[in-house]
C-alpha cells in the first residue's frame, strides 16, 4: 500500500512560528485518524500515512508571489494527498493561487474533518467521496458540508483557526510526524519581479482597556445608528468596572475607536461577562470572546452565528430590549 | 485607464436550510444587496476615479457580476453610485459553486470581452491578456466567505495579486518622470492590527478588505445616467470553458453545534431584561 502524505506548511511571521501551525498538525492527525478508520473498515488494516511538516526557510513568507512560486517545485516533490495552510492573512494570500498554479482542488476555511457515511453504499452521494469537510457560509449561519470530485487529486485545505487542538491521544502519532527544512532556490516566476514588498506597520499599538474590564458591552451593527452608542454606554454603565466594545463593522464606520474593537484584529478578551448586543458573530469577531466566562447575546435574528457561543440568548430587538434592561434595573 | 470590479449580489434576509438539507432558503423578508466586501472594492474604485480626474488622467470603471436575473440591480446600484459600464452573466445557478469555477468564468468573459473591444496588443505578453489596469474585488463574498475568486482569478490572467488590502495609496505631486498609471502602493492588513506596504506594478489584482472606506449611497445624477445606459448582457455559456467543472460538491448544510448552553430566555421584552437581571445577579455579575 502507497504511504499517504499530509503535508503542513508552517507559517512564519518574523522568524517565528505561528500558533495556527499546532492546529494544522492537529487538523493533520484528524486526517490521519479518518485513513486509519478507512483502511480497517476495507481491509481490516491501519492505513500507512505521514505527516511532513515543512520549514520553508530563506524566504520572507509575506513575499507571496515569491512564496507561491518556491512552494510548487517542493509540492511536485512531496506529491502530498493533502496540503494543510493557516486561514490567516498569509495563507489567504497564497493557498488559492497556489492550488490554481498547482491544478489541485482547494477548500478554504475548514473547521471540521468528517468520516464519509460510505457505509451507505449505493444510497447517498457521501458514498463516493472520501472525506468531507465542514465550512462555515453565510456568515457563520451555517455550516457548508463540502467533498471534492476528484480525490485521487491534491486537496489543499485552508483550517479556520480555533478549530482543532493537539490533545493528548495525539501522542500516540509523534512517530509520523516529521519535521524538514527547505531553501528554496532559483524561484522563477514572471510576476515576481512586478510586486516589491516592504516593511511592516505596527501602527497601532495603543494598548486595549478592554483587557482590564470585568464586563464588556459590545455592540454589532445590529443597533443600527451611531446615536445609540449612548444607549450602550447606559447598558454598561449598570455594571462595575463594565466597557463598551464593539464588533469590526462598528469601528470600520467610525462609530467607536479601534481600541475598542474586539476580533482577531483588534483585542482578544475574556472578561466575567461579555453581552453582545446586534452582533451576528462573524469567525474573526468569535476568536476575540469566545474564551468569556460568560456570554449574553441580544439578537433579533434568531440563527445569528453568536448564539451558538451564548450561555443565554435573546431574540429581540437591541434597542428595545436594553431600554427594557435599563428601565428594569433598581 | 481602466478598473474592473467584481461584485456578487446576496441575500440578506434570514438564511434556513431547506428541505433537503442541502441548501439553503431565503426567509419572507427576503431582500438582495451587494456583498458588503464588494461595494468597499467599488467604493475605492470610484474613489481612484475622483483623484486620477484631479490629474487630469480619465478612468472607467466597469462592473462585472455573475449571477441570476436580480443581479442588474446590483449591477444598475454600482452604476448609482459611480461606476460607467455593466457587464452581467446571467446564470440560475442558485447553490454553491466554488471559486475556481467563478474566477475561471470571470477570467474567460474578461478575455472575450477584451477580445469584443480588440484591446490585447500582441507582443505585450504574458500580461496583454488582462485589458484592465486594475482589477478590485472584496476580500471575499459574504455568503460563500471562500476568499478565493480574487486570488485565483489573477492567476488565470497572470497578474500579481494583493489580498486584504486596507489602504490604496499612490503619489498626487504629479511628475513627469513617473506614471503613476503604472504602478500603486498598497497596505495589506495581517493579524493584530499589523501591515505589509507594497508596491505592485499594474495590471494587478486587489482584494479588498472592510474598512478601507464608507461607500457612498447612489446619487440621483447617477441613477439617471445610469438608467439610460445598457448592461451588457451575457449567458452564461459565454462564461464556459473546457475545463469549468466544478471540483467541489456540497453533500449538506448544518448548522453549526452548540459551544455553549444558549439558553432561549421566553415572554415580553420586559419578562427577559427581568429574568437576565435575575440570572447576573445569581452570578454576581449585577449588583
């Protein structure tokens, strides 16, 4: 039996690691675990499989087109069944041209491996597909459920980051995981030479309150005007050591400053109590508050993405329900 | 010079997974707007557009959008707001299609179109193939969110591409010695507030990202400009090539599990601001 190759390509900012790479090594052994399932159900035998978790050094990452080009040649080599990249800035940047130059089949924004119901012989569609994969569409409302034509080709999978963790069972797979340097030379490309890349900004680095706050009110655009930011601050103003936040729409419209933003671009909090009010709950919002102790949520949508992460949930109207909430306090 | 924008019409209304359970459904008060990624991308055409007239330099921008008959809405709105031409490829496709098969589409119109209009000059290979200077789209569409139209799309037209860009910038001191029609500075956002100056030689790609700007509401000049001008109208099939199956399928749409309790709290408006108060206070949260 052929050896089937997960490939992980670690991602680098500044000469370090990115967090995101445990997690593709994590999404890996899930992949690894589905082959083994396969495998015994078919024969009765683990399936052989490694996971090749490539360093491409020598090369600033965030040089793209240059990080596409060094990429294809060590991919051609390895020949991999699956690709594993970061849904990050970086990988978003690469993974799609990447599959394109590669011919390869691309999925983007995986959250969940799933074992094909193939048992189903005959019955349902899943019988021919290998693995599928959950994706989250219509802003986070759903869950896409998605399998590839054509498995015998490369898969490259993009993984939405705070979705899959090295626990301890993935121990027991050390033994295949290794771990391999490359320098890329020669990189031939025609775009290359198109597209200088410079420095990078941290341009704000004004440090968050909202990390000091025991409460954070956070509003979405669900409160539907700038004015009733004040509504919120009177929300807020019922608890102690309380702060009023907001989602990434909220400050992209200038209706609170970029300190206050909460998501994977602005700050990432875990307060006592977080009360999200007309948010809908967009991934990169989720990865900012999902660690609260507890969460409240106020939305007139009934399926709105935020609910899934609520200890208590409100279907309502935002303005309605905090005017009822401040009218009710003593 | 010229700017083509890519936009998707959505629904905006509730979203319910069908019968099936293998799509979705639009629920009754449903309503259709363009992607919100996608009219950021507009926007800063248009914004190019007012500062490249300052210069005396002209730009026409032309609107692309693959999609059912209510797209030349979006389409006639983009116009509203600034846009001079429409492109629309009509397609009933309602479920999910992949972003290697819309950009191979895009990627194929673009070709005839600059093929209609004889604008590829021969010799200028590899990159006489993209008869625009800039190509703008939003970082991704909000009901597919694969971010991957506008990067893949680039590579089928062979032009550089910047995702996630959040500030367009390029040089208003006007000198004779540089043509700022040939190459523009980006910021590109990462993770944690941090960005990537680049500079890219045009034609090129770039995704946009939310916040770059507001975009503006339709004028009524514009509406009326608009309305007397066509939308070129294609079929679908003039967007096919050989190779335009799609590579991915959907088996199902679930929703997403629970990670928390998500205790629906019943009765009036007033019987759930009460019963929260009680549930805080229980906590310690309320005083």
């Amino acid at each position: 039996m052929n050896t089937k190759t997960i490939l992980v390509i670690a991602e680098y900012l500044d000469g370090k690691l990115n967090p995101i790479t445990d997690e593709l090594i994590a999404c890996a052994i899930e992949i690894t675990k589905i082959f083994d399932l396969k495998a015994k159900d078919i024969s009765g035998v683990k399936a052989i499989s490694e996971i090749k978790v490539i360093h491409v050094k020598g090369i600033n990452p965030l040089e793209s087109e240059k990080y596409k080009s060094s990429l294809v040649p060590i991919i051609r080599e390895i020949n991999p069944s699956f690709i594993l990249m970061g849904h990050t800035s970086q990988g978003i940047d690469v993974a799609s041209g990447l599959s394109v130059r590669l011919g390869c089949n691309c999925i983007t924004g995986v959250n969940k491996i799933i074992y094909p119901e193939y048992v189903d012989v005959g019955k349902s569609e899943d019988s021919k597909s290998n693995i599928l994969f959950s994706r989250l569409v219509f802003k986070g409302k759903c869950n896409a459920i998605v399998g590839v034509e054509k498995p015998e080709n490369i898969t490259l999978l993009t993984i939405q980051s705070g979705s899959f963790y090295i626990k301890d069972c993935c121990k027991e797979y050390n033994n295949i995981i290794s771990n391999e340097e490359y320098y890329p030379s020669n990189v031939d490309d025609s775009t290359i030479s198109l597209i200088e890349y410079g420095d990078i900004a941290y341009s704000r680095t004004t440090k968050s309150k909202l990390n000091e706050a025991k409460v954070i009110v956070a509003a979405g655009r669900g409160i539907g005007d700038k004015e009733n930011i004040e509504y919120l601050k009177k929300m807020a103003a019922c608890f102690t050591g309380s702060a009023v936040a907001g989602s990434r729409p909220l400050i992209d419209m200038g209706w609170l400053p970029y300190e206050q933003q909460v998501g994977i671009t602005g700050a990432i909090v875990s307060p006592e109590l977080y009360l999200a009010v007309g948010i809908s709950g967009s991934s990169q919002h989720i990865a900012g508050m999902k660690d609260s102790k507890f969460i409240v949520s106020v939305n007139k949508d009934p399926n709105a993405a935020i609910f899934n992460f609520s200890d208590i949930s409100i279907v309502e109207d935002c303005l309605s329900f905090i005017q009822a909430f401040i009218d009710n306090i003593p | 010079m010229k700017i083509l924008v890519c936009i998707k019409q959505i629904p905006t209304s509730d979203i319910n997974i069908n019968d099936s359970g293998k799509w979705i459904t639009e629920g009754n008060n449903s309503s259709l707007a363009i992607s919100r990624f996608d009219e950021n991308a507009l926007e800063e055409a248009i914004l190019l557009k007012e500062r490249f007239a300052l210069l005396g330099i002209s730009v026409d921008i032309d609107i692309i959008s693959i999609g059912s008959q209510t797209a030349a809405e979006s389409i006639k709105r983009a116009m509203g707001m600034g846009a001079d031409n429409g492109i629309h490829v009509i397609t009933e496709d309602k479920g999910y299609v992949s972003g290697a098969v819309t950009a191979l589409r895009l990627a194929t119109m673009i070709k005839k179109i600059s093929k209609a209009e004889n604008i590829i000059k021969m010799g200028d290979a590899p990159y006489s193939c993209c008869p625009y200077d800039l190509i703008l789209t939003g970082i991704m569409s909000e009901d597919l969110m694969q971010a991957q139209v506008g990067p893949m799309l680039a590579e089928y037209l062979n032009i550089p591409c910047v995702t996630s860009v959040v500030n367009i910038k390029f040089d208003d001191n006007l000198n004779d010695n540089v043509d700022i029609t040939d190459k523009i500075e980006v910021q590109r956002e990462l993770e944690g507030g941090i960005r990537q100056n680049i500079k890219v030689k045009l034609p090129a790609l770039l995704t946009i990202q939310a916040g770059i700007n507001q975009p503006r509401y339709p004028s009524l000049s514009n509406i009326l400009r608009a309305n007397k001008k066509k939308i070129l109208t294609y079929n679908i099939v003039d967007a096919q090539s050989s190779n335009s199956f799609d590579p991915l399928k959907v088996v199902r749409v679930e929703y997403p599990e629970k990670k928390r309790e998500a205790k629906l709290l019943n009765g009036t408006t007033k019987d759930k601001a009460i019963e929260l108060k009680n549930i805080l206070k229980q906590r310690g949260l309320l005083i």
